[in-house]
C-alpha cells in the first residue's frame, strides 16, 4: 500500500496529493473480484469518475486513504 503522503492523482500530468480511490473494473476482461485502483485529487476525482462512468464499468469511489476503522484495501 502507498503511504498515504506519497500518493498522487492519476490524471495524466497532475503531481496532487491524491485524496480518493477509485476502484474499477472492465466487466468484459476482470472477474468479479478484481478491481483495478486509480488515486484522485480532488480536482480531478470527477473527471476520472465520469471517464469510467461513461464506459459503463462498475466503480466505487472512496476516501484516500481510508479511515483506520474501514481496513485497507490492497
């Protein structure tokens, strides 16, 4: 798992903290247990949503990093 201090977006050219996950998956290639992770700034957690949105993936948008009480997700 990345510390959360050394996590950034993963909008292409953006350096910001990240402060969501996304967790995806491409119903045609992944099972249902695999989700894939994309980290967001707050900028961009939408834009990134909607992209995948878009492409009917089923997505779940969280905080980055999850509070201690909700475990981690790997």
């Amino acid at each position: 798992m990345i510390p959360a201090g050394e996590a950034r977006c993963s909008r292409a050219g953006c350096v910001a903290d990240a402060n969501w996950q996304i967790l995806w998956r491409n119903p045609r290639i992944h099972t249902a247990d695999r989700r894939k992770t994309w980290l967001a700034c707050d900028e961009h957690v939408g834009y990134l949503r909607d992209f995948l949105t878009a492409r009917d993936f089923p997505l779940e948008v969280l905080r980055f990093p999850l509070p201690a009480e909700a475990g981690a997700i790997v």
